[in-house]
C-alpha cells in the first residue's frame, strides 16, 4: 500500500511517500480502508517533535512508528476473528489514536479504538473534519459544564478546534463570542456566533466585558489579561497549553478562584457517537479550509505550520 513515513524530525520535506506492506488484522482488530484523513496543528507537532519530550516517548531521531496520523474515515474490509462490534463494509470515523497510521492507504486498529459509524449526510472528506477538533474542544467545554446563558469566548476561533468550540457551546446554550481575523468574521456568524469580535480591531480583554469561560484553543492569548476578562468562578481553558505554561499556571490555580484547565484531552466513543447524533441533526458542521491528495501531504503541513487555515485541511485517498 501507499503511506507517508517521517524520515527525521523537521521539515515537511521529511515526510516521503512509500510503498509499504499492508497492515492485516489481529484477532482483535479491523482494517479500515482509509477514503480521507487530517492534517491538523496535532500532526504538525508531532513531525516536528515538538515539544521535546515527543523524542523521548515516540522515538529519539524519528517516531518509531513512521506513519504519522491519527483522523481515520473510512470503511472496514477486513475483521480479526474475535471482532463483534463492526463488520466489513461498515463505514467508520474517528481516531486511530497513538497508534497513528492515519495517512496510508489502510490501517489496522483495535476493535476498541475511538470510533462510530459515519454520518449518513457527510462524506469521507467532511467527516475527516470532526474528530480533531470536535473530541478537544468536548473534552475541555465539558469540564467548564456550560450553563445556558452563560458567556463563553472562543479565541482562536477559526481554527480546527475553535469552529468545533463554537458550535458545541453554542449547543450548550451559551451566549458566545468568537474572537478571529477579519477574513472569517462571516464564517463564525455561520457558525452561530453570537458576537464577533476582529483582533486585529479590538482586544476582547478591553472591552469590559466578562465571561464564565474563555476557550483558547491556540494558545496565544495574554494569559493574565484574559483571566481578568473571567468572573470571579470563570473557567481559562487552555488547549494548546505548553509544559511550562501546564505547570504554571497549575500552580496559580491554588491560589485562585478562577480556574485553569489544561493538559492532555481523553478521546471516547461515547462522543463520537454524540457527535454523529449532532451532525446528523444538522448540529455540527464540517469546517474545510483545503484538501491534498496522500502525495501533497508535504504541501499540506507547511500550509498548516503558517497557522492561518480556516478549519481542517483535509487529506483525501480518493
């Protein structure tokens, strides 16, 4: 089969298409004919082994396991003798997790990795779109436990994680600000924002307002401006958060009202159950800013290191 391996740490350039043997199945696994993956700000650290310690878990001068990739669509050909849960022919999205393998032509996966069956209104391409950002931003929404009407800022909106924030917590009931550029001030009114609010016009933590929760889903806004912008019981929810800001700011929060989340997100299959429910409802939508074929996947992690996409950039088999 076709996949993409990451030769060395670094460059886009380092990842080189190959003809390896195709995965088959353990007792225990399913083969998934992959039709689209993702290349998201997740992969993009990984390739380039940042942070650090990535080296010390994954491989010191390369990942030990190559093919890189972890957003899986796709339709099952082939089950291990001990699978009852799915059967071949069933089509599928979700993640492959620390398994990776996701940008290849097939990939072998436990019976019990973090899947659900594809929407029936999406295709391989937009359901690509949803586990990424949709299962990071769940995971830190759920621990602010979003009240109807309460105010939420998403920063970093545009973004893989910030148009699965928005629509999840405007879901929630939440009165919710979208802070983006200029350019996707349209994208978030699609999105159901109910405000917008322009960086590069107006810094969110001037205009007097406060929120119950301020999402960061990319990791750059002023930390103790933005948690001045937060009432006295407020959730700061830090997805991109480095070690040291994880250490720091765990240590602020022990003398704080306000709360700091941050840290590593927990995948289920409960939830991507509840986020096929979602888009078969007409509740959460593919957000799609490009799409490469495998062999572009160069091409599309150098378009994601410039951090300008708007949603997911999508890598399609088809």
């Amino acid at each position: 089969m076709k996949a993409v391996e990451l030769t060395k740490y670094g460059a886009p350039e380092f990842l080189q298409m190959k003809e390896v043997e195709k995965p088959s199945p353990k007792e225990n696994e399913i083969l998934i004919k992959i039709h689209a993956s993702s290349v998201s700000s997740g992969d993009a650290r990984m390739r380039r082994a940042d942070p650090f310690i990535i080296r010390l878990i994954f491989g010191f001068k390369r990942p030990r396991k190559p093919i890189l990739g972890v957003v899986v669509a796709g339709e099952i050909e082939a089950i291990g003798k001990k699978v009852s849960n799915y059967k071949v022919g069933d089509q599928v999205f979700g993640s492959s997790g620390m398994s990776f393998g996701a940008h290849a032509e097939y990939v072998s996966v436990p019976e019990n990795a973090v899947l659900a069956m594809k929407p029936s209104n999406m295709s391989y391409e937009e359901a690509a779109s949803i586990p990424f950002g949709a299962t990071a931003s769940m995971h830190f929404l759920r621990i602010a436990n979003i009240q109807p009407g309460q105010k939420v800022l998403i920063y970093g909106a545009s973004g893989a994680l910030g148009t699965m924030a928005v629509q999840l917590a405007k879901n929630s009931g939440a009165e919710l600000s979208a802070v983006c550029s200029t350019g996707n001030v349209d994208l978030m009114k699609s999105l159901g924002a109910d405000h917008v609010i322009d960086y590069t016009q107006e810094d969110f933590t001037q205009n007097g307002e406060k929120y119950d929760v301020v999402f960061d889903t990319v990791g750059k806004s002023p930390l103790r401006k933005a948690l001045k912008s937060l009432n006295e019981s407020g959730y700061l929810l830090l997805a991109s958060a480095g070690i040291g800001t994880m250490i720091g700011t765990s240590v602020k929060s022990l003398f704080i009202k306000k709360k700091i989340v941050s840290g590593v997100i927990k995948e289920t299959v409960k939830d991507m159950n509840f986020f096929k429910q979602l888009i078969e409802k007409g509740s959460l939508k593919a957000v799609i800013d490009r799409t490469y074929p495998l062999d572009q996947i160069a091409e599309a992690h150098a378009y994601v290191d410039k951090g300008h996409k708007k949603g997911n950039v999508i890598i399609s088999m088809n």
